[in-house]
C-alpha cells in the first residue's frame, strides 16, 4: 500500500496535466460540435472542423488511455502480480 502511495504520488503533476489537456479538448470538441449544429452547412464540410474533431477526441482517448494505463500497473502492483501472471 504504502508503495502506491508513493507512486501516485510521485506522478500527481503528470495526472493533473493530463486530466487538464483531456478538460480542454473536450471544451473543443463540444465547440466544434456546437458550430457544426449552429453553423450551417459550410462550417461541417470545413477541413479544420474535421481536424479539430479528430483531433482532440484522440488526444482524449491516448490521454485517458495513459490514466488508466498507470492506474492498471498500480492495481497490478497491489494484487502482487508481475507483467508475465495472470491474476
């Protein structure tokens, strides 16, 4: 328990960053959204408006993924298990 601790807290700063950028692609994912449904037909066949929807919802998938990743390994690291096992 008590080296989880010190891993999370080891990696706050990077978990606080991340969930910042993930907050602010969504904000842009749900501007773009609302300019598509508000903005008529020319602002959809826009290739920045794709672009900006592409991107900002993979960098919240990576970035969520990232999260998860490290909450795994701290999950992996309680229950005992190693890379190679099966829990």
């Amino acid at each position: 328990m008590q080296a989880i601790q010190t891993l999370t807290n080891m990696f706050r700063f990077e978990r606080f960053v991340y969930l910042g950028i993930i907050v602010l692609c969504l904000v842009i994912l749900v501007a773009t959204v609302a300019v598509a449904l508000f903005g008529g037909e020319e602002s959809i066949s826009n290739a920045a408006f794709i672009t900006t929807m592409f991107g900002s919802g993979g960098i919240i998938t990576t970035l969520t993924g990232r999260i998860l990743h490290m909450y795994n390994r701290s999950f992996d690291l309680l229950q005992g298990t190693t890379q190679g096992e099966k829990p």
